[in-house]
C-alpha cells in the first residue's frame, strides 16, 4: 500500500466534498458534481435531451428530488432525505400523503443483516417511490399514521456527462472511464472519480504519446450515450480503463477485457506482477461496470476494469456504511500509483525492426557499451539491448521482451530508445 501522501490526503478531500450530493444516472445532483470536478480538472460537459435515441436505449426524463420525508404523528422528521440523499429510492415519483404504518412499509427497504446501515435502491425504469432507511430504525416506529412527502421531478430534460481530454503526440487514445451516478457512496463511485481527476493532471503533466480521454457519465445509460454519439471515432480507442471501487483498503482486482489479451490486459498483468502487489486478475464478464458497454461485440473495445475489492465484493456496498471512512488516502495514492505505473509501460511500449538482423550487431564500435560504464545495472542493461535485438522483427513488443527476458520493462524500453538513437532499430 502507498504510504499517505498530499495527493492521497486532495483524493480523500475531494470525495469529502462531492458525498453529500444526490446523484443520479439524470438531474442536477450530477451536473453539481461536475462542477466540483471542473475546479479540478477542466470539462467539457454534454446535456443530451430526453428521448434521444441512443443505440438500442433512450435518453430517459430528468429526475430531481428537492426534499423527502416521512414524519410521524407529532411532526417529526423519522427518515429525511435531507440527512442522507440514500434515504430516498433513486428515480422515486412524488408522493404527497398520510397513510398508516402498515401501508408504508410496502414502500419501505431496510437491511435486516446489518440493522443500522441504510441501503442504496434505485427504480430507473418502473414508476415507484419510496424510502430507505435502517433497520433498527424502522423496528422503533410505532403504529400509527406517517405523513409522507417526496417532493420530486420526472420531467423532460436532460442527461448529462462530462470529458477532459489529454492531449498526446498521437491521436489514438486511451479512455478512462468512471461513473457519476451514485449518491453518497463514497468507494463505489467517488474514490474512481478522485483517481481519474489526479490521473489526468498526472499525466498532463508528462506530455504522454497518447491521447488520454477522460469521461464522466452516469453507469450504463451514460456510456451507451457516449458510445452513441462518438461512433466515428471509436476506431481511435485503442485501450482503456474503468476506474471503480478505487479507494478501500482490500487488494488491486483487475477484470480484464472481453479480448482478454488486449494490450492493456498484458499490460495490468505485468505491472501487477512485477509490482510485488497482492491483487487478483479476473476473467472478463458481462456483468459489473461499463467494461461492458465498451467491450460489447459491435465495439469489442480493450478496455479492462480496475478497482479494489470489486463490486459486491464487500458488505459496505451499496450501503451507508460506504462512506468517507470507509475510504482511505493511502488506498486511492496507491491506485493512482498503479494507473500511472501502467500507463507509462503502454505509453511505452512498442513494435520495432532491427535494421542489422543478420548476426548481432557490434554495439562497442557505436558507444554503446561505452555508455553503460559506471551504471550499477550495467549488465542487466546490456542484456536488454541483446534481447531487444533478437525480438525486433516486427512483430513482439516490448511488453513481450520484458516477459521472456524478465528484465523490468524500463530498462528494455531504455535499450530500445539507446538501440534506435543508435540507428539499429526502426519503429
């Protein structure tokens, strides 16, 4: 685990900040999150309006919540959204009315394993309303008649999402993907959105070869839309990453894509591997996050899903418990820590031709043996330029040189760049 560091300590303040919001796949809760993450790292935000058709989806009404509750008999707030933005069941129709306790419990969802958690419910699809609370709570009602009040829109609006592109020395493009609907869970949904922000200044600050986008959008429907709208130049996505669960303290998972054996899957394999992280790579499903609107086979994309515990995976999920504690700045540095490690093998990795293929060339007559002199890895650093050579027909690249040698990845991609300044080697 990396140790805590200032990056660490902004991660975990950012999603401090946005956990209060209401969030959802439509509405205002996710355009102020936007906004926060603008202060940031600059968006370009994008309002697609209701009934839009996108692939086999539409863009469905708006949804906003200004205030919720239920009161008991002397006025008394018993469950209040204002308390808690999971306390009301996502996409829940309004509702004005006194009914009596038994009725309302229809309308009610609680956890009876853990008694005072509140869980996360959502309706997107099926007019519904009603409200989460804990157990515990609910166990101390009394019989009796509730005022019940949720004071909601389900209008005609927008959906909205946001990107931040990195600019490259080439057009083609790495996505990084995080989702923006959620409301206060901190590790399934804030901590990927804090990684990708403090990755993309990261990487701008490295002048990268590729081109890194970034999207902000709502699970599924906000990839679809994305997906929808940028099919002409979905050719230009090469690789890709889905950043989730990216902040609690259990072991790196990484899903690999639907190819599995993507550059980018080769890529998390190596670097985790030779990192010396516990983690575990899993095989591609078509179920969990929007991998699967990337990888779907019209669009067959490389892109893996990486995340801490996956979703799921840990009782806190889609639960009050998943809140800021339950995050820590240590788990988030060492995420970003691992997307950068990644990052900079793919960035550099490449395909070369030995322009001296028959019989090894004289390296000491070039200089450079000369300029391995003193170096500590003086050795490991000759046999990178060896093998290097010996796997530069075109077709292995320098990930897989790194493998079969076993030699780190930098020190083969720092023979390549002395071989091909050296005039043996053509990209």
């Amino acid at each position: 685990m990396a140790p805590v560091t200032p990056v660490g300590e902004q991660m975990h303040a950012l999603v401090e900040r946005l956990y209060p919001l209401c969030r959802s796949i439509t509405g205002d809760g996710v355009r102020a999150t936007l906004a926060i993450v603008d202060e940031y790292l600059p968006l370009q935000v994008h309002e697609v309006p209701t009934g839009t058709e996108v692939l086999d989806w539409t863009v469905p009404q708006e949804w906003n919540v200004r205030d919720a509750y239920v009161a008991d008999a002397t006025g008394r707030r018993v469950i209040d959204f204002a308390a808690s933005s999971l306390h009301v069941l996502g996409y829940s129709v309004p509702v004005a009315a006194r009914m009596p306790l038994t009725e309302l419990r229809e309308h009610l969802y609680t956890l009876p394993d853990h008694p005072s958690w509140v869980p996360y419910r959502t309706s997107y699809y099926a007019p519904r309303w009603g409200f989460c609370l804990a157990q515990e709570v609910l166990d101390a009602l009394p019989e009796g008649e509730y005022e019940v009040r949720i004071d909601s829109t389900l209008a005609d609006g927008h959906l909205t999402y946001a990107e931040h592109v990195v600019p490259g020395r080439v057009a083609d493009e790495v996505l990084v993907s995080c989702h923006v609907c959620h409301p206060s869970l901190a590790n399934d949904n804030l901590a990927g959105i804090a990684v990708a922000v403090f990755l993309a200044r990261a990487l701008a600050a490295e002048q990268p070869r590729y081109t890194y986008r970034f999207v902000f959008a709502p699970g599924t429907i906000g990839a679809i839309t994305w997906l929808a709208r940028n099919a002409e130049r979905i050719e230009r996505v090469k690789h890709g990453l889905v950043l989730a669960c990216a902040g609690d303290r259990g072991q790196v998972t990484y899903k690999q894509s639907r190819r599995g054996n993507a550059e980018i899957d080769r890529v998390l394999r190596h670097v985790l591997r030779e990192s010396g992280r516990p983690h575990e790579v899993r095989e591609f499903t078509p179920y969990g996050y929007d991998e699967r609107q990337f990888c779907s086979p019209g669009f067959n994309l490389g892109v893996g899903s990486l995340s801490r515990t996956p979703y799921a995976g840990y009782p806190e999920y889609h639960t009050s418990a998943d809140d800021p504690d339950f995050v820590s700045a240590e788990a988030m540095a060492d995420t970003l820590a691992l997307c950068r490690e990644a990052f900079g093998v793919l960035d550099g990795n490449r395909r070369y031709v030995n322009l001296s293929p028959y019989g090894e060339p004289q390296l000491g007559r070039r200089g450079l043996y000369d300029s391995l002199g003193g170096r500590s890895d003086a050795k490991q650093a000759q046999m990178a330029m060896l093998w290097v050579l010996s796997l530069a027909d075109g077709e292995h690249d320098l990930l897989e040189v790194a493998e079969r040698s076993g030699l780190p990845f930098p020190t083969v991609a720092g023979a390549a760049d002395a071989l091909h300044g050296a005039g043996l080697l053509k990209a």
